[in-house]
C-alpha cells in the first residue's frame, strides 16, 4: 500500500496469514491490521505470527468475528476500517459482503462459488463502496491474465474476434504417487466442489455449461506432461465479457497424469450430484495427504485468424514456487492467492471505485505491472 489504511482481514487460515505478513513487508505505508474469525484463539495466532515474521513496526489487532450479528467490538472496528479482505470460505461470503455494505467498506473476496458471487453482485451493484469478487488466483491473476492476452492478440493482428481463449491453472506438488497423484495444498472442499459443479464456456461464440471434468485432454507445458479437464468457477465473468468475440473460451484445472481417472472411480461410488461434494472430499482426505512443499503452474494461451487470415498463437506460462516473505516461508498458493487480492485491494483504495467489480473490468496492465503482483508473478511476459 502506499498510504496508511486500516485493514480487516476476515479469517485465520493460510492465505490471511499470507495476505497479512504480505501486507507488512511489501506495502510502501504498512497498515494498521485487523484479524477477526470466529475462534478468537486462531484470530490471535494470526496476529502473533505475522507481528513475528515481518522486519516492520506494525500494528495487528485480533478480534472475534461473527457471521451474522455485530457485536460492540466488531462495530468499531468496522467504523474505523477501509476494507474487508474475505479470506473465510466461500459460504460465507454474502454475509461478510453485507457487514461491508452496512459499513460503507470497500469489500474484497477469493471465492470460486458462484451462486454466493451471484448474491453479492445482487446486493452491492449500487454501492458507493468498491466490491471486488473472486480476486485470488483463479478466479483471478488467471483470468485477468487471459483477458490481456485476448486485447493485445486483437490489437496487435487487427481483429475483433479470436478463435480459442483458454487458461488453466494447477496447484500441485512437486511430486505425485498412486492411485490419486495428488496432494492437497489448498482446501479439500474446494477442490471437491469445482470437480462436481458444472463449468461455464463459451462455444460457438455462445456463453453456456458443461458438466466438469468432461473435456479431458494432455498438455505439455514447458516440457512436462499434465492432465487438464473443466471444472467450476475458475472463467470468473470472462464468460459474459467475451461471448460473441471468442469462439471458445474455457477454465481447465491441470493435475498430474492418473489423477482425474482415480476421481472419476471416487465420483461413480458416491454419484455425481451436488450432495455427493462432502462425500468426496471426506474420500479424498482419508487417502490424500496434505504437502507444504508445492507449487503453482499456469498456462494461459489464445488463438485465432490474423487479418490476412493467417492462423497465430500466443502463449504464457509460469511456474511458481515457495518463497520467503519477511522471516516466513509461504507457499505457493498462500503467495499467488494472496498477492492478486492485495493488488486489487489497493485499485480499490486508491482509486476509490464503486459498485461491483470483476475480472474483466480491471485494467489488466496496470494489474499486471502492479507492485505485488510482480514481485511473485513477474512481468507479463
């Protein structure tokens, strides 16, 4: 950040601590920080940990955060904050959306979930506050990412349509064994939810869904094989931007080889319906390890006819791994999360925009240039 905020970082699991150290020791002003959640043990953990990882003089204050109802605590501490950094689970986002909107908060969040997204877009489209959705990796860096590739190849080959727009995204381990090759660097029940809930496309220069992990395909990125299918809410609202200017558009999920085949046998057993997701996830965490040591890969492609109607490609990738942030290692995910939602955390308080904000409404080279981006994404190139 460049100027002194107050900052409320709602919950108290990995990517808060990371969004908090981060805010510490890369903001230019450090803010006054604010960590409630539910268990005000944790929120405290929290505070303490990132008041001992950061070389700067910081103020972090712990508090109890209550879905649903304001206590006297919570009041003043809304009444004097700027913004609200949502890294609670998706469900709860509306109601942390609410406390914001009651509080003329600027308001940001992380969640893939769509039907809450669609809720909170309902209530804040008339907000003089900011509210930025799905703001971490993907939803996110990922799609902002895509949408510049998608500008500059119209710009640059002097068309208005292209003909595939396609990014995908994998959080992984460095290594994979039988019979998942997986790891869990992140949530379970979010990874259960996007392998169940269908994926929005477009086709046929038409916005519409298909079932996830219904498009399987290989991939080989800067020489290592991976497996990629459809699963939910990583298109953000690119979408509904991009329908009728790109033929087919689509988010896939990288994992290594094997893995989708073994959650295809796990998904037959408990049946493919949105009750089946905590069956799934309580599938996957009795056999599925949970690794620190991770990492992120990224591809971003977009392709079409230039004006002389000459077939062109362009192409990104990245591979990003833990790294050290003030006295803590963070990992991957914790970083490429956290940063994009810092990024748009201060579009919001610097330039002070109103109403809701999503993917395709950011400017994507500011972003993309943007103080905490490139110091874990690098430049866009």
């Amino acid at each position: 950040m460049n100027h002194p905020h107050k900052i409320i970082i709602a919950g108290a699991g990995g990517i808060a601590r990371a969004a908090g150290l981060i805010l510490m020791e890369w903001s230019k002003v450090p803010p006054s920080l604010y960590i409630g959640n539910r268990t005000l043990s944790r929120a405290r953990d929290v505070a303490n940990w990132i008041q001992e990882g950061t070389s700067k003089k910081c103020e972090v204050q712990s508090f109890s955060l209550s879905p649903g109802e304001v206590t006297t605590e919570m009041e003043e501490i809304f009444q004097k904050s700027d913004i609200i950094l949502d890294c609670l689970p998706g469900g709860l986002a509306p109601e942390i959306a609410a406390m914001a909107l009651d509080y003329n908060l600027h308001y940001v969040n992380l969640t893939e979930y769509v039907s809450e997204t669609n809720e909170i877009i309902e209530m804040a489209k008339n907000a003089q506050t900011g509210f930025a959705l799905q703001t971490g990796l993907a939803p996110g860096y990922i799609n902002i990412l895509a949408h510049s590739l998608y500008r500059d190849f119209c710009k640059d080959f002097d068309v208005e349509v292209a003909g595939k727009l396609e990014f995908k995204v994998g959080a992984l381990t460095r290594h994979a064994v039988a019979p998942h090759f997986y790891g869990f660097t992140w949530s379970p029940v979010g990874v259960a939810t996007e392998y169940l809930n269908d994926a929005v496309v477009i086709r046929n220069f038409r916005k519409t869904k298909l079932p996830a992990l219904s498009e399987r395909a290989i991939i080989i990125i800067d020489g290592i094989t991976y497996e990629e299918d459809l699963t939910s809410g990583g298109a953000a609202d690119l979408p509904d931007a991009l329908e009728g200017k790109v033929n087919t558009l689509d988010y896939k999920t990288l994992r290594h080889p094997g893995h989708y085949s073994w959650v295809d046998e796990q998904i037959k057993k408990s049946g493919n319906e949105k009750a089946a997701v905590k069956s799934l996830q309580e599938k996957m965490q009795e056999v599925i390890p949970n690794i620190e040591d991770d990492q992120i890969v990224l591809y971003a492609a977009v392709e079409g006819k230039d004006a002389q109607g000459i077939l062109r490609r362009r192409e990104i990738s990245k591979r990003i791994l833990p790294q050290y942030v003030g006295k803590h290692l963070l990992r991957a995910i914790q970083t490429t999360t956290a940063v994009p939602m810092l990024q748009t955390a201060q579009m919001l308080l610097e330039e002070g925009r109103k109403g809701i904000i999503l993917q395709s409404e950011i400017d994507p080279v500011k972003f993309l240039e943007g103080n905490f981006i490139k110091r874990v994404y690098g430049g866009n190139k």
